[in-house]
C-alpha cells in the first residue's frame, strides 16, 4: 500500500498519482534512469504475428483506445474490448456479444487476442502445477500454481533467465535473453485461468476474489522484475484495473532481490506487496549468495525497506531466507537477523533448499530449521517454514526451462 486510502471498489483504472519520492529515493534518480535505459536493451520483440495483426493483451487502455480511434471508432469500444478481454477472458471476437457482427470481423482481421502457447504442463501430487510456457519467437519461461489452504498463488516470471547469477538458484545459471513484454507477464496469469477456468471475474474483482483457486500472484519466478521494471509496471496496472481482472494490489507481491533505486519507484506507482531476497545476515556471505549486494549492500537495502510506502504491522514486508546447511542457518545468524529487521514491519519466510543437479549446498537440518525459526519468533517475528512444493515434478525455479532445452538439444 502506498499510503494512499484503499482502492475503493469500482475505482477506475489503477495507478495512483505518484507520490514525491523521499529525498533519500531521489538521491538514486540518475542510477535509477541508468538501469531503465539498460532494461530497453533487452526489449522483447512486438506483439505482432507474421501476419502482422497485433496482440490486444498488454495494451494500456490509452493504447487500446488509440487503436479504436485508427480504426475510425470511438474510444468507448476499448471500454467493451477491455471487459471482454480481461474480465470475461474471450479470445474470440466472434463470441463478443455486445458487439456488432461487422465489427467484430474487422477487429478479428487487425488483431489477436493472444497467450503464451503451454510448452509444458505438469501437476504435482499436492496439487501445484507448472507450466513451460513459450512465446512467438520460441523463448520460454515457467509459471507455477502454488494451491494453500485458503488461497492460491500464481508465480510468475519477468525476464527469459536472468543476469544475477544468486548461487543457490537454478535460473541464475541461465544467462538473460531477454525481458519480458506486458503482453507476456500478464498472460502468463490468463493462461493459468485458462487452465483452471477461473473466467470471468467476479463483479467487483478485488477482494471479492476469495473462494476462487488462482487468487494471488506473486512476481518471483525467472529473472529480477525490478529490472524490467517497465513492463512489469504495465502488466500489474492491467491485473489490478477494476474492469478486468482486478485484483487488488495486496494481493500481489512482488520479489526483488535488491534493486534499491527500483524499489523506491515502484513502491510509490504499484503499492503492492514487497518481499526481498536476503538469505545472508552479512555482506561478505551474501556477496556470495546474492551477487547484487555486492552494488546495492545490505544497510542500503534495509532502509529502502523502512522507506518502502504503506509498510505497517498489518503489511509487513517479506524477508525470504533460503536455508542452507553449515552456511547461512546458525543460531548467530538467527539473532542477527532478528536484530536487522527490529524496526521494519517483517515476515521472514524460511527456504529449505530444493536441491538441483550441479550445485553443491545442501538443505539445513529440520531441527536446525526450527530452532532458527523460534529464535525469530522469539524476537516477535513470524518466520513460517515454507514447505517444499511439488517434489515430484521439476519444482527449482528454471529446471523445467533446461530440462526442456536439454531435449531439444538432443
Ligand atoms: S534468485 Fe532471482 S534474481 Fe537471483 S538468479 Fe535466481 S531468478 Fe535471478
């Protein structure tokens, strides 16, 4: 939350007026425009088919209005395609029903309304499912259902590998290809509902959404989403408009390893959800574990955490904490982050590790698990276990991506 009153339901479309950075934010406005113009180096290609129509999905409501007045129509028809698209989840513009016959056929010779093709599908015995989901130029990216008891998430990926080499993860090994367009973030979202028939919306979106299956999303799959800030920016002011998909913004969360001048920005345009990455108390360890810190150190990512908008006890921000035996998991080590986080509103989710072929650590111990968790919990911090998910499928993030490559290799 920004700061800023709740989204009021049947508020128009989302994006608050920005707030004036804090002047310790604004100090990093040069970095901040350095790392924007390097995200456009890795630009995805148009969301146009070889038969040049273009995609519909990704498009702002401005871009799709400006697409209706091209076509010699009234803006009024991006209000009814936006509804059909993002709140009833047609892709045929034959089943519009609101729209004339002679104009849906003019918009199906324009333009597509399109998702990822799945590559992959695989569910797991506890019910998570994974995706390899492949885009128009063959890359691709994986999307994971996490079912829990009273909700379900959707993590989604920003980026085809990534650039930030964190020594525990499997994507890191992976080196980036590119970012990911609007269109391909948040259809990764549509493609799920597709698959579990979650269209249309309910009336009302937002908080409304309880009871259905696919009810959160979390940006915390392939690639750093503060690095392709741009496209993510785009992607969740289309999840979170109230005529579409429209959930709310505190049911998002987004995961940065540490992208300090990014989180700033982001914090005063998307108000949603913050976790981070820590998975080290000290630099010099997590220089190791998390590259990134070796730029942006771990003081400079706490007080972007105590400045990050709305952050109270009811939101708190999540500190994620992968448990690595003899490295990282000692009662020293709990203390210290505990002392760290004594003054931001926290939640620290601990990580056994999910060991994947070619990396050498090793999970922490369970009763080492619990004894790092009481020491938190005794500091008055909530610090849940995550269980492992989806052990009998690929379930490390990336490894469904290379076994899949291996394949095509072979
Ligand atoms: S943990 Fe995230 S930021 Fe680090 S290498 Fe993996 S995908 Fe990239």
């Amino acid at each position: 939350m920004s700061g800023t009153a709740p989204h009021p339901q049947g508020h128009k479309a989302f994006p608050t007026a920005p707030r004036p950075l804090s002047p310790e934010a604004l100090l990093n406005e040069e970095e901040r425009g350095r790392i924007l113009a390097k995200s456009a180096l890795f630009a995805p290609p148009e969301a146009k088919l070889p038969d040049g129509r273009t995609d519909l999905v990704g498009l702002s409501r401005e871009e799709l209005a400006a697409e209706m007045v091209a076509m010699g129509e009234k803006p009024f028809r991006a209000k009814q395609l936006w509804h059909w698209i993002y709140h009833q989840g047609e892709r045929d513009f034959s089943r519009m029903s609101t729209i004339a016959k002679p104009f849906q056929q003019k918009l199906a010779e324009r333009f597509v309304i399109g998702r990822p093709e799945i590559g992959t599908e695989q569910t797991s015995n506890d019910g998570t499912r994974k995706w390899l989901f492949r885009f128009r130029d063959a890359q691709q990216v994986e999307t994971v259902y996490i079912p829990e008891d009273d909700r379900g998430s959707v993590c989604i990926s920003t980026q085809v590998g990534c650039t930030l080499s964190c020594s525990f993860c499997h994507t890191g090994t992976q080196k980036l290809v590119r970012n990911l367009g609007a269109a391909e973030i948040v259809g990764q979202f549509m493609a799920a509902r597709d698959s579990y028939g979650e269209w249309p919306t309910p009336k009302g979106g937002g908080e409304d959404d309880d009871g259905r299956r696919l009810s959160n999303i979390v940006v915390m799959g392939m690639g750093e989403p503060l690095y392709n800030y741009e496209a993510v920016r785009k992607a969740l002011t289309i999840v979170m408009d109230h005529e579409g998909i429209a959930l709310s913004r505190r049911r998002i969360t987004l995961s940065t390893s540490g992208v300090v001048p990014v989180m700033d920005i982001c914090g005063q345009e998307l108000g949603v959800n913050l976790a981070v990455s820590l998975h080290a108390v000290r630099n010099d360890l997590r220089d190791v574990l998390v590259p990134l810190n070796r730029k942006y150190p771990i003081e400079e990512l706490l007080a972007a955490c105590r400045r990050y908008p709305g952050v109270s006890n009811a939101r708190r921000i999540t500190f994620e904490y992968v448990m690595l035996r003899g490295v990282n998991d000692s009662a020293a080590e709990a203390r210290e982050l505990a002392r760290l986080l004594k003054d931001i509103p926290a939640k620290v989710n601990l990580i056994p590790f999910n060991p994947w072929p070619g990396n050498d650590y090793q999970t922490s111990k369970p009763e080492t698990i619990r004894e790092f968790s009481e020491i938190l919990l005794a500091a008055g911090i909530s610090s849940p276990v995550r269980r492992p998910r989806g052990r009998d499928i690929l379930a490390a993030c990336g490894q469904l991506k290379t076994a899949s490559e291996r394949e095509r290799r072979a």
